[in-house]
C-alpha cells in the first residue's frame, strides 16, 4: 500500500510535466489491485477492477507499457521535479517565467523529435481529449498526421480472483497478475533507445521486479511458472529484453537477485505459515515478514526518490539496496534449508515414492497419520520445532564473522524460540506439555499408573516421557536430561496431589539468549526433584517399604517362614496343579500375625501375597530383561523371544513364590522390574533352603534308622555307608557355604550400601534424585544376581547341575530305596534273625513293628534302573550300591570341580568377590580324586563343559 501511495504522487507530480504518460495509470492500479492482496481481498479485487475500466476506456496504445512513447514521458518525469517546498522571494509571474525557460531550455532535441513522432501515430482516446480540451494544446500535438490509419482497439483485461483457502490466516488469497507475455503489443526494442533512456527505463523496471512483479523489458524467464509452488518457493529467474547496454545489463542482473529472493521469501512466508508446520515456523514467519515489511517501505522510499530526484541513478539505486539484498539472501538461504527439510524443494520425493524401496516405512507412516503435510507425502521429512531452532543456530555459528547476518540470524532465532520458550517454561514449572504439533522436544505417551501392577518394563517411568533427540535444540542439549527430568517429576508429584499448577509462572526466560536461561532449567529441576523426594521419603515411607521387601523376598528373619514351610508342608508336598494356593496365603498371613516375630511389627505385611509359578526359576533366569551376565559375551534374551517351558513335575515348593503389592508412587522404585529381581534371589534362596532342609533329613534318616546305625557284620557294606555319610556331608557343606555366601556375603553387603546411600538422600533430598535412586536399586539387585552367579549361563548351568545331583541324593524315594538295600544287604537284619548286640531290645522292637507294618509291595526302584529283586546274591546287591555311589561322588566331585575352576576363571576376569566362594566350596572336594587347583590349561576346557 506504502507503494500504491507513492506511485500516485509520482502520477499527480507526472501529469503536470508531460503530455501523454501512456500506461502508467494502468501500472500504478494494477499495482494496487495485485500488492493489496490478503484477507481483504475484496478492496484489492476492486481496485483491479477500477484499473481494468480506465484501461479499457483509453485507446490500445495508452493501456500498456509503450515504448514509443516511455522515453519522453521519462524526460518529462525527471525534468519536472521540482522542490514544491521551496520559498517564493520573487513574484510569481517571474517564478512562471524562469520556469517555463528552464523547461525549454532542459528539454533535448531527441525529446522533442520523438514526442513529434508519438504524437503524430497516436490516437487519443475520448476520455483524454474530454480532459485535455481546457487546457492549451502543446505545439507538439498540431503536428498530427490526420492522414494516418487509425491503430485498431486491442482490448486488455486482466482479471484478479480469489484462491484457494490454506491453514496460514495471513497467506495471500488473490491471484497472479497474468504473463507479460500475454500483452497485445511489444514494447519498443531496447537497441532504438538512448543510454539515458535504457537507464531510466531499466529503474522503473527494477521498481517493478522488486516487488515481484514484470516489467517492460524485465520478463520471467520461460521456465518460471508463478502457478507451481515449487518455483514460486525457489524463486523466479528474470530475463532481459536484448539491446541492453552491456555495462546496465550486468547491473542489473545482480539487482534482480534481491527481486528473486523477495518473491521467493513471500511464498516462503506464505507456505511456512500454515497449522502443519508448528509455532516456531510461525513465529520465524512473523519475524520474516517484518523485514519484508521494512523492504517495502525501502522500495516506496527508492520510487520516490526515482522521481522526484534528477540524479537519481541505477548506480545510487543499487548503492541503497545492498544492505537489504544482504538480509534477504540470508533470509533466503536459511529458507531453502528448511524447505528443504520440510521436502517441499526435494524434487526425487517422487521418485522415491514411485520406486517403492521404502515401501513399509510409508504403509506405517500412513497407518500412523502422522506428516502427512502438504509437500510431505511419505512424512519422512518434518522440520519444524526444534530442527528450525537448530538450522537457525547453526546458520549463525557459520556466519559468526559476518556482522550484519549475525545480527538478522540472531533476531530470527530470538523471535522464532519466543513459542518453544513458553512450551519449555511450561513443562519445567507445571509438568504439562501443549504441544499440538509436535514439535517440543519431550513426547508424551498415554499411560496410566494403574498399569504398573501387570507392567514388567515399566513403562509408565520409561515411556510415558520420553526426549526426542532428533529435535532438540543445541542450546538444550546439555541440559536435555534435566528438562525430561523435571516435568516428569512434577507430573508424579501433581498426580499425587503435591502441587498447585495453577499458579502462574513469572519472571521466566522467554529466549534462548536470555541471561537466565540455565539458571532457570536448573532452578526447576531442584524443586522438582525436591518435591518428588520428600514425596516418597518422607510422605509414603520409602525406606521402610525396602526393609519390609527384604524380609520377605530375603528371608530376613527367617523364623517366620520356616514355620511357614512347617505349617504348609502337607500342602507344599502336593503337585502345582492340586496346590490350594488361598489355603497358603491364609497359613501365611497366620504365621506374620504371630506375636514374638519380627515381622509381626511390619505395617506393610498385608501388601505380601502368595502364588505358584510353574516355570523353574534355572529357566525364568534366561528370560531376564536387561540383564547382562558376568561373561559379557553373555547377553541373556528378552522376555518375548522365547516361550516359557513349564515343569510338568513341579510341585508346591519347587513353585512357590512370595509377590508384593507396591502403591503409586512408591511403585516407580520398587517396580515390577525390581519386584521380578527379588522374586529370582527368593526362588533361589528357598531352593538352597529346601535342599539344605532335604540333607538335614537324610542325615536324621542315616542317625535314627536302624538300617544305617546298625553296624553290620558285612564290612564291604559298613564301608558304603562311611561313603555315603561322607558324601551327604559334603553336599551338606557345598550348600551351606552357598547359601552362607550369597546371603551374607553378597546380598547384606550390598543391602548396607544401598541404605547408606538411600539415608544420606534423605538428609539431603536437594543432593540426589529419583532417578539416582531407581539406579541405586536396580544396581543392588543386579550385583546381588551377578555375584550370586545368577546372570552367567556357564555358571548357571554347572550350578544347576550340581543342585540336581544333590536334590536327587537327598529326595525321599532314593533314600528310601537306599535304606531298603541296606536292609537286605545286612545279613543281620535279615528274616528271623536274633537282635544284634549292638541294638537295643527298644530299638528292635521298633524296628519288627515297623517292618511288619510295611507293605511287601512298595520297593521302591532301583535310581540306576531295574528293581531290587534282580540280584541273586548279597555280594551283587552291594556291588549295585558301591557303582552307584561312585556315579554319585564322581558327578558331584566333577561338576564342583568344574565350577570351582571357572570360579576362578571369572574372579580373575570380573568379579573378585568369587574367590571367597571358591576358597570354602574347595572344602568340600579335599580328600577327592579333584581336590587341589589345576593348572590352567587343565582348568579351561573344564570350564567350557
């Protein structure tokens, strides 16, 4: 508009100098109509329509760019400016007379000659001689040729329309001006005009092309089409009329660059500004169309000066735009990379999509509806949010030297952060996220706390707030994790009703170059951790939460589940699938009733419940998420790759596992992930328990019963009893010492650091986070499954081996079948024979009662295979026994053998801590065929097996 009122001075102060000023009317309405376009498209739509009726109702020659008569009209331009300002100290017939002299005398003899010839071929419409019959006649029109044809009415109508709506409210809704190149009649060649002339006429064309639009002699190139978005982005290229002057042509083709990159910026501002792209583009826009808006006013300013300044030159004209033409190549080279990234200027975007090598990548982009943004079909390309922000940063690290882009640069990234700014502040002070367009660097994912009880990878914590790196700012991306961790914190401490969001946030940063900025992240992130802190320390107990999971999971105190295992025996006994689990959990809510118990006391004893789990705790371990074991090429599966494997001959205590009801929002510490670490170390505690408990019973068994206290008349016979004594014993020790080892040398050391460091955080909250803590645990359970030699599969393997071995010896039906061999081995226990000297009358007695009670048809089966019922002789029954008894004295000498060298192997390699093991598990194997260390390359390929 700052122009259409400039171009209507320069036509006032024009028609008082010159006769004819063919088409310049018809210009300076066009220009109203075309550079008026926006919301309010009906004053430009009216004034277009004003220009075309005064078009129409002249003659053809004076509706159009004429070159015939451009040159005089020019000469009369630049001759009658005058200063109207200036003092009047003659009177004003003399001021008439030196004027109309200095007219005359300023007027050139080629002025005078052409406008004889335009005046003579020219017809002039109606409405310009109505208006130029009061006034004098020049001489110059008494010389018309009356006897020349006259031109024929050529009719012109250009006609503006509305275009289509798009989300950007401030894009221009009118359309094109049509292609010079659809104009009735050529301008005159620019070869028949002077020097001079070709200047004036190459200004008045630059004016023109500035703002976007042709002139004469300056056209689009053939290759520009103003209808595709893809060129008006790029920008259109200009050419020349021929016959130019080549030292003007140069000039001027430099000049045009600032009118390709305005053209190209308008467009630019126009597609960035649509509801796809996001606020910061918005902003950026915004920021960019001051500056153009600035430019404007510079191009008034420049017409102004074109016509009313007689020294006005194209040299002074370029002289003017160089600063601008500096700022908007900036503008324009920053908007080619983001347009760029948005693949609106990636011309193979078609290609790609037409080739199909990304054929699933597109089928889930569109099952996700996400990017599907105008020139972002595939939604592969997405810049915005974050990403201008960082092409911004980087365009001014580049460009650092330059003065004049560094300070542009720097009022755009200023303008364009204001909305990320507010979208920032939000989340650090309040936990919210308004982000319609996804575009702030922390994602949100809908998930409720409910979820925490059947969720094993906590997804709540981990995945409900996550950090998108590929968008975050570089001035953000020291301080990325405080930024994820302070409105997750909130959020926690808001869901749980600890905080008032309604409060407004004052006195915040609102750019990234503010002196506050950090100051204020690190601000929030302490009271957000803060507020969380004593949320979960203070308010919901977390320390007497752990100490009450470590009495259940870690059978600390142990009292009370013994009894447990006494009361439930029967029920424990049975198969899972006959196993009355609620009977149980009524036993064991009994026994933590039970006063004297320390547990008794727990205020948490409610939240403990009872469950079966038919998977074996040897094959839950390979199923661990996350856990990496001692050999690091070691990498234990996920859950979901691998089915579990039921035990179809489980029963209640080989099953039986404790669970623990954990509220929001203690439950983000004492996760289901941690839950299933304790769930592990209690399976294999109680499974060291149980064995221990079945060896202490064989030995009862080997004490009590007369079969074995018997000292038999056959010595071979007394001699596999020594044997298997000595074997049970130092099953018995192996246990123990692992069972010793992991529970106080592993899990209680490890239990006191963490505490430690869990108080020094309650003293002082403002020192450690959440997350530190959530660390500090998973790390005291993952050392805890580490060193007790859970997470390596060599050792697990060699461990469950011997577990097997001794759970075998010591069950029930092989001591059983054991104790009746012996019986039919001792020739004094034998049918009818007298007491032995060494029984007394009480024990025998027992023992007649006992045996004759017993059924004759309940031998149990021989372990090795075949019944007892086979041997023929005495002597072959106890040779049966001894091969038996080897098998299992060299199994289990073997196999500890075998761990005790890759004990040694691994404590050499990770853990240290391993060497106390294997110093009291060597006891166990003194006085063997493997007692004693091997030599190393003896010790690898057992360590292999």
């Amino acid at each position: 508009m700052a122009s259409s009122r400039a171009t209507s001075r320069i036509n006032t102060a024009a028609a008082d100098a010159a006769d004819d000023r063919p088409g310049s009317r018809y210009q300076t309405a066009s220009r109203q109509g075309y550079r008026s376009g926006g919301p309010s498209s009906s004053t430009a739509h009216e004034h277009h329509h004003h220009a075309d009726r005064g078009a129409n109702s002249r003659s053809p020659s004076t509706q159009f760019f004429q070159a015939q008569g451009y040159a005089h009209s020019h000469a009369h331009k630049r001759s009658a400016s005058a200063n109207p300002s200036r003092p009047q100290a003659r009177s004003t017939e003399e001021m008439r007379v030196e004027e109309r002299e200095r007219r005359t005398e300023t007027r050139t003899a080629y002025q005078v000659e052409t406008l004889m010839a335009r005046t003579r071929t020219r017809t002039r419409s109606p409405d310009r001689r109505d208006r130029r019959s009061a006034p004098p006649k020049r001489p110059e029109s008494k010389q018309k040729d009356k006897s020349a044809p006259d031109t024929p009415q050529v009719v012109w109508n250009p006609e503006a329309s509305i275009v289509k709506h798009t989300t950007a409210p401030l894009a221009s809704r009118i359309s094109r001006p049509p292609s010079a190149a659809h104009h009735p009649q050529p301008p005159r060649p620019l070869a028949e005009l002077s020097l001079q002339a070709q200047e004036a006429v190459m200004i008045e064309d630059l004016l023109f092309a500035f703002m976007g639009y042709e002139g004469q002699y300056i056209r689009f190139a053939k290759v520009y089409d103003p209808s595709e978005e893809r060129d008006r982005l790029t920008g259109p290229e200009y050419r020349i009329a021929p016959g130019l002057d080549p030292s003007l042509h140069d000039l001027t083709a430099s000049m045009l660059r600032m009118a390709k990159h305005y053209s190209a910026l308008e467009c630019f501002v126009d597609a960035q500004s649509r509801d796809e792209f996001g606020l910061v583009n918005h902003a950026l826009c915004a920021s960019v169309r001051k500056i153009l808006h600035e430019y404007l006013v510079m191009i008034a300013q420049l017409e102004t000066q074109f016509l009313t300044n007689e020294n006005f030159t194209i040299h002074i004209l370029n002289v003017h735009i160089k600063p601008m033409s500096h700022t908007l190549s900036q503008i324009y080279t920053l908007g080619l990379e983001l347009l760029t990234k948005n693949a609106l200027l990636d011309e193979d975007s078609e290609e790609e999509i037409d080739s199909g090598d990304d054929f699933e990548n597109i089928l889930e982009t569109l099952r996700e509806g996400a990017g599907l943004g105008p020139g972002n079909i595939t939604g592969k390309k997405e810049c915005k949010g974050g990403v201008v922000l960082g092409l911004i940063t980087q365009r001014l690290e580049t460009m650092s030297g330059d003065p004049a882009a560094k300070k542009l640069l720097t009022t755009l990234l200023r303008d364009a952060s204001k909305p990320y700014m507010v979208m920032l502040n939000e989340w650090l002070h309040h936990g919210s996220i308004h982000d319609p367009h996804s575009e702030f660097m922390i994602k949100a994912k809908s998930i409720r706390h409910d979820r925490l009880e059947q969720d094993y990878i906590d997804e709540y914590w981990d995945s409900r707030y996550t950090v998108q790196q590929q968008i975050v700012p570089p001035q953000l991306e020291a301080v990325k994790e405080k930024v994820l961790l302070s409105g997750k914190y909130l959020n926690v401490v808001r869901e749980c009703g600890g905080m008032d969001v309604s409060t407004s946030m004052t006195d915040v940063p609102t750019t990234f170059d503010d002196a506050k900025f950090l100051e204020n992240i690190n601000a929030a992130y302490a009271h957000a951790n803060e507020s969380l802190m004593q949320l979960l320390l203070t308010t919901h107990a977390l320390p007497a939460r752990l100490r009450s999971i470590k009495h259940y999971f870690f059978l600390d105190p142990s009292d009370y589940f013994t009894y447990f295992l006494e009361l439930g025996a029967s029920e424990l006994r049975k198969p899972i699938k006959a196993v009355n689990t609620g009977k149980l959990q009524s036993l064991l809510d009994l026994v933590l009733r039970q006063p004297g118990s320390v547990v008794s006391l727990d205020p948490f004893k409610e939240d403990v419940k009872v469950e079966m789990n038919e998977v074996p705790w040897t094959r839950t371990l390979q199923h661990v998420v996350g856990i990496t074991g001692v050999d690091k090429d070691e990498v234990l599966p996920p859950v979901s790759s691998q089915p579990l494997e039921t035990d179809r001959n489980a029963t209640g205590i080989t099953s039986l596992q404790l669970d623990y009801a954990v509220p929001f929002p203690v439950s983000l510490v004492i996760s289901r992930r941690t839950i299933w670490r304790y769930q592990t170390l209690f399976r294999y505690l109680l499974s060291l328990q149980h064995l221990e408990a079945q060896l202490s019973t064989s030995w009862q068994l080997q004490s009590r019963g007369l079969p074995w206290t018997n000292r038999s008349s056959n010595r071979r016979l007394e001699v596999w009893k020594a044997r298997a004594w000595t074997l049970r014993s130092r099953m018995l020790v192996f246990v123990q010492q692992l069972r010793y080892f992991c529970t106080t040398e592993i899990i209680e050391p490890n239990w006191q650091k963490f505490m430690a460091r869990l108080d020094r955080s309650e003293e002082s909250s403002a020192m450690r986070t959440v997350d530190e803590i959530i660390g500090d645990h998973i790390d005291f359970l993952d050392s805890c499954l580490k060193e007790c030699m859970l997470t390596n599969g060599k050792l697990l393997r060699i461990h469950s081996k011997l577990m097997q071995t001794c759970t075998f010896f010591a069950s029930s039906s092989t001591l059983t079948w054991i104790t009746r061999e012996i019986e039919k081995s001792d020739p004094d226990l034998a049918a009818g024979a007298a007491r032995p000297p060494t029984t007394s009358s009480r024990q025998w007695a027992a023992y007649q009662a006992t045996r004759a009670a017993r059924p004759t048809d309940t031998a149990a089966a021989n372990p090795a295979g075949g019944t007892g019922n086979q041997y023929a002789t005495v002597d072959a029954r106890v040779d049966n026994l001894f091969d038996l008894l080897s098998k299992w004295e060299l199994n289990f000498s073997k196999h500890l053998q075998i761990l005790l060298d890759a004990l040694n192997h691994y404590a050499a390699r990770e853990t240290v801590v391993l060497l106390s093991l294997c110093a009291r598990l060597s006891i166990a194997n003194n006085g063997t065929a493997f007692s004693g260390l091997r030599h190393d390359d003896e010790a690898a390929p057992a360590s292999q097996a």
